[in-house]
C-alpha cells in the first residue's frame, strides 16, 4: 500500500484524505462508508481519522476470492440459458 503502512514505529492516526490516498479511493467512497458504519475507524469529537490496523481492515473487506471453476462454470452456463 504505502511505506507509511509498513512503518508501524508509533500510534498515528490518519484524517480521511490520508487514509483514502493510502487506499487509492476517493475522500467521499471512504466518508460514505464511514456514514454507513461500514468500515473500522476512530471518532475524536466530530473528527474522523483512521488507524493504520484500520486501513489495513478495509483493504482486507474489500478481497475478493476467485471462485472456483465448477460454481462458475455453473453461473455462465445460467447466464447463457438467460440471456437466450
């Protein structure tokens, strides 16, 4: 991600413009998952910031897996009889 990450020398914290530079998203994906108490963070008053276990956490929810070949085999084949 970024060598800030990878430097877990202290507690930092990170406002929302940071974090979502680290995440290479926009400011307002993050604040709207934010809103939706969808992702890991800190409030201090009315301010938001981000930990780096907290970004970390929000890079991992978003992996995907790749399926494996029978179920997807089965999903194309389902798309195709629909499709038709």
């Amino acid at each position: 991600m970024n060598d800030r990450l990878n430097e877990r020398s202290g507690f930092e914290l990170f406002t929302k413009e940071e974090a979502a530079e680290m995440l290479k998203v926009s400011p307002e994906w993050l604040q709207k998952r934010v809103t939706r108490n969808e992702v890991p963070h800190t409030r201090l008053g009315k301010h938001v910031r981000f930990t780096v276990d907290h970004i970390q956490a929000i890079a991992v929810q978003g992996e995907v897996k790749p399926a494996e070949y029978g179920m997807t085999y089965a999903l194309m084949k389902k798309g195709a009889r629909s499709a038709a």
